[in-house]
C-alpha cells in the first residue's frame, strides 16, 4: 500500500510537469527580452554585453489552452516577463508599449527599479550587461465577447523604446489566435 | 465537534491561532510588514508580498542546478535557509504557526461545519508520509529534467502555487479587484485543491500542506534528523495514555497514527495534540528523555 501510495504520487507529480509543460505555449506565456535587437521577425539569440537571449514572435492560441482555462475563465489571458536585459553599449532609460490594442489590456508592473506606470517607462538607466532586477510584468487582455469567436483576435507586438530618444530598439510580434501553432519562448516553465 | 468543544479548542490554541494572524500580516501583501522590513533594511524598493518568500522556488534552483538564482534571491534563498533551520532545532514551527498557505486553509476547514463524514482523512501515517515524500521526489525529478533541459516538462513550482492564489485573492479583496479577473489553468486547479478538497473537505484542512508542499515536506525530513538529536519534539509518554483516541481526532497532519505513535515527517510542533490530551500523556520536550 505504501509502495502504490508513493508511485501513485510520484506520477502524479511528474504527469503535472508535462501539463505544466503544454500550459506553458498557450497561457500565461512567459518570454525574454532584450534591448536592443530590433524587429523579431523569427526565433533567434542575441548576444551582447549580457547573457545570451532567445526571443521569438509570440502567437498564443487560445484552444490549446487547458480545459478549466477554457470553461472557467475563457475570456482573460495573459503573458508575462521577468527579464528584461540591456545588451547594448550604454545605458538605456526602458520604455515599453504595446501597439495595435483594439481591447482592454492591463498592465501589472512590479520591480526594484523605478517605475513610472503613467508613461510605462523605467526612469533610472539599465547600465549595459543587466536585467532590471526583481521584475514580474503581467499584460492582462481582457478579451471582448465579440472577439472570441474570431481567428486573429489581437496581432500587435510589445515595443521597447528608449525613453530618451524615443527610439525603437526591440519590436516582438504578438499574436493572439483562436486554432494554430504556438510558438514556447526561453524561459517557459521555469520559475524565474 | 460541539460550539463548546469549539470554543475550548479556541482557548487552548490560542495563542496558535492568534500567531496566524500575525503570519498573515508578516508575508501577505498588502502588509507584509515582515518583508517589508528585510526590505527597507537592504535597499530594496519594491512591495513585497507573499511571493516574495516563495515557498518553491530555492528548492526549485537547488535541484534544477541553478544556484546563480539563489544567489540573486538572497530574501528568498534566507528565509528557505531559516525555515529549515528552525524545522531542525524546534520543528516545522513555520508551517504550524506562521505559514499563511497552511494556516488560511486550516481555518477554513475549522470555521466550516462540515461534518467529519464528508472530510478526507487517512489513518494510516506510513501511507499518509509515502503520498508526501511521492510528490517530493516528482517534485525533485521535474526539477531535474527542467535543470538539464528536458523539453517535456515544465517546472511546477510557479505554474501550481498557492501562495500565488492566496495573494490574488487577498490583493482582489483588499486593494485591486481586477487581480481575480485573470485564472490560469493551474492557479484554478490549486484553488480547488488548495481551498476546497485540502481545506474544506479534508480532516484538519491541511490536505495542500501534507501532499503538495516541498517545503513542508522538506522541513519534515529535517525536523526528524533534529528530533533524533534530541531538538524539539512532541513525544508521547505510554505510561500515561489512555488510548482515548483524542489526538488523533485534533491533529491536522494525521501525524498520530491508529496506535498513537508520531509520525515526525509530519508532525508540525502544533501542540493541538498537547493541549487536547486529557491525561497530559504528549508533550514537547527538548533532550534526552528517559523511556516510561
């Protein structure tokens, strides 16, 4: 008994990993980003003044998504980030916005770095070769009803500007779709 | 149980219960004031909440070989160290008398009349110590794979947290609503299990705790080396038990088994035992002890 009852909980736990791991493409997607590296058009790493980052357009395809998801809380979802890393050669005053939003999108920011949510911008400098440090951003859309139903529901992208320039130095490609390929990016799964 | 036995049982726990509260208001956010002061003392400018020391995580980096991380989380990486720390020299005393995950699930299942009919509970301590210590190897394992990069599973510290569920619950009640708004598939799987078949409908509301936690599970491990050094522990004098069955019946680990005897990799220190024996047969001592 106490053999079944040590076996039965074990694969319990691992079968959690691996639904863990086909949660992870579909909600609450967690990515990389790195300043800068311009347009990600496709996967790739970059390497610069930190460790090297993948990155990848991001498509979350709301039907692979698990089933208490889908009948509970179908109309929410969210991606998330907990690194964001200046590869570049100076310091860099990050400003992030996310383009094309036709619904209600919420942004929750948390890090130990200053933050100003009126204009979504870091207002101290990321010195080159770092993250800023204790970062968790949630983007929460709030998807409309009439939406749902659609095969493209949002394709915009999160756009990193300098703040001081107002220059672009990272575009990802976001897409939100009803039925497709999900595209897992680095640090799906993992716990920060 | 009687609104009588109930309100003794409140009186000689008290102080139990009351350390709770002061749990709650340690670690959960919006007051965190515990936190909040380990961080005003090293610099750090953001609000913590009960994520900050995740219950998960360091045991998460440990296993999957990545140290750089607790490094980098030294909150995080210390309060693990100190939790296990006192689990070796005084007992779990964390999760019997601070841990907010624990304690909110314990209370619910207390304060909700449902009868013990209906309420999960195995006698059977080797069974009971055997479903803990499954789920922390599963849980080791997972770590491992992800550590060397297994594309088949993801870690399950984040993707099924507690603690995550218990801060959006108090942040969607307390300060910002919109915090309930978003469920993922895991975070509604933990609220069932957490809240519902763990806590309302488990014997001692402790189902989370006993089954799903790493830290707790790990804390038990150690508090059983502690105990053989002669640390604290709660014993159980023979020559003075009656056999009555009472601490079985108020022990929310199931740490007692059908025999009476104590099962250390569950046992939490909590003393419920203690103050509800009424031949005073267990207590928690320190040293070695003479055998009745």
């Amino acid at each position: 008994m106490m053999a079944f009852a040590f076996a039965m909980m074990l694969c319990l736990t691992l079968y959690s990993g691996v639904y863990a791991s086909s949660l992870g493409k579909a909600e609450i997607v967690h990515f990389w980003v790195a300043v800068p590296a311009g347009n990600v058009t496709e996967p790739m790493t970059l390497r610069g003044a930190g460790p090297p980052i993948s990155m990848a357009p991001l498509t979350i395809d709301l039907d692979a998504r698990g089933l208490p998801k889908k009948l509970l809380n179908p109309d929410v979802e969210a991606i998330s980030t907990h690194w964001i890393y200046n590869l570049g050669k100076k310091p860099i005053r990050i400003c992030l916005d996310l383009v094309n939003v036709t619904f209600p999108i919420e942004w929750e920011v948390k890090a130990d770095w200053p933050y100003d949510p009126s204009t979504h911008t870091f207002t101290k400098p990321l010195p080159p070769g770092q993250r800023i440090p204790g970062l968790s951003v949630d983007w929460i859309f709030k998807i409309p009803a009439y939406y749902m139903d659609e095969q493209v529901i949002y394709d915009g992208g999160l756009l990193i500007l300098d703040a001081d320039s107002g220059q672009p130095l990272t575009f990802i490609p976001i897409k939100i779709v009803r039925g497709g390929t999900t595209v897992p990016q680095g640090g799906v799964g993992s716990c920060h | 149980m009687s609104l009588e036995g109930k309100k003794q049982t409140l009186l000689n726990n008290k102080y139990r219960y009351l350390s709770w509260i002061l749990g709650f208001l340690f670690f959960v956010g919006p007051f965190a004031f515990l936190t909040t002061l380990v961080y005003f003392a090293i610099g750090n400018i953001s609000s913590p909440d009960l994520h900050t020391i995740c219950l998960r995580m360091p045991l998460d980096w440990v296993f999957s070989g990545r140290i750089y991380n607790l490094l980098g989380s030294p909150v995080m990486t210390g309060f693990t160290i100190i939790v296990l720390l006192i689990a070796l020299f005084a007992g779990p005393l964390f999760c019997g008398w601070l841990c907010p995950v624990g304690s909110v699930s314990e209370a619910i299942s207390r304060v909700l009349p449902i009868p013990k009919k209906f309420k999960l509970h195995i006698r059977d301590t080797n069974v009971t110590r055997s479903l803990r210590y499954g789920f922390l190897k599963g849980f080791i394992l997972v770590s491992i794979l992800v550590g060397i990069g297994y594309a088949g599973v993801s870690g399950i510290c984040c993707r099924y947290y507690p603690s995550s569920v218990l801060q959006n619950l108090v942040n969607g009640l307390l300060t910002q609503p919109s915090a309930l708004d978003y469920w993922h598939t895991g975070a509604i799987l933990v609220l069932l299990f957490w809240s519902l078949i763990g806590g309302i409908f488990t014997f001692g509301g402790r189902g989370w705790c006993i089954l799903f936690c790493p830290l707790g599970a790990a804390s038990g491990l150690i508090h059983t080396i502690g105990a053989r050094l002669g640390f604290y522990r709660t014993i159980k004098n023979e020559k003075y038990c009656k056999e009555c069955g009472s601490c079985l019946d108020v022990c929310p680990m199931w740490a007692i088994g059908v025999g009476g005897s104590i099962e250390r990799t569950l046992c939490i220190n909590c003393k419920e035992c203690v103050k509800k024996c009424p031949a005073h047969a267990l207590n928690v001592v320190w040293g070695k002890v003479k055998k009745s």
